[in-house]
C-alpha cells in the first residue's frame, strides 16, 4: 500500500509537467485570474483585499488578438437579506440556475464552504451587472 502511494506521489510531477505544456498563455492567465477571483470569494476580510496581491492583468500579447479578445472580468459580492436565500436559489436551484445561463456568468453561492449570506458572481462586467440585476430583483419579488 505504502509502495503504491509513493509510485503515485512520484507520477505527478510528470502529470504536472505534461499539463503545463498543453496549456498556452491565455489559459495560464485565465486560471491565475480566476483562481485568485476563487480565493477572494471565500476568504472573505474587511479591508477590501488590500492586503492582497493585485489581480494579473490581461497580457499584452492577448489583448491585440483580434476576434476572440478578452475582456475585462470583475467580481461582485451580493449580500442576501436574511431569509432571502431561499428565493434567490429557487426550488431545487431552478432561479440561479436560470439566471446563470441567461447572463453566462458564474455565480458562487457560500453555503457550507463560504459565508452564508453572500452570493459571488465572476464574470465579464456586462454579465455580472445583468446577474446583479435579476438576483437583486428576485430578493425584491418575494
């Protein structure tokens, strides 16, 4: 058992290197990006992270492709009203669900993992507004 755990421990730096060498620059970037989004999500602090290191920046280099050009994605924190929650989720997720697909964003509920009375949503500044928008209304609706 003990020999079959250290042949695993010893494969993954290879798993990691040949993972690395299929990812190009946008995705490197697209995964720094979100995972530092990820960890201001639910590792939440008072001083509106500025204690933290700031987010990547788009590289140059994407930025003059043309056709498929990045843009700029921000975080948004939604504090739900207590007995709220319930109706921005829905029954069985049907709400969020829906309004995940309608603005193409992702939307981070805490839960367990997270603060319960937040909604984070990721997204394309356009998205996350329109997302803002219909969870703000569906607090308003019940």
């Amino acid at each position: 058992m003990v020999r079959a755990a250290a042949d695993d421990v010893r494969f993954l730096p290879y798993i990691y290197h040949k993972m690395m060498e299929k990812l190009n620059e946008r995705t490197l970037w697209y995964l720094a990006f979100h995972g530092a989004l990820y960890c201001r999500c639910f590792c939440i602090n008072d001083n509106n992270y500025a204690d933290w290191p700031s987010l990547p920046p788009i590289p140059d280099s994407l930025t003059t492709v043309e056709g498929n050009a990045l843009e700029e994605e921000i975080l948004s924190v939604l504090d739900v009203p207590p007995g709220k929650m319930g109706c921005v989720i829905g029954r069985r997720g049907a709400s969020i669900l829906a309004i995940k697909e309608s603005c193409n964003a992702e939307i981070l509920i805490g839960g367990s993992k997270g603060p319960p009375d937040k909604v984070f949503i990721i997204g394309a500044v356009k998205q996350v507004r329109k997302a803002e928008a219909m969870l703000r209304g569906r607090m308003l609706d019940m």
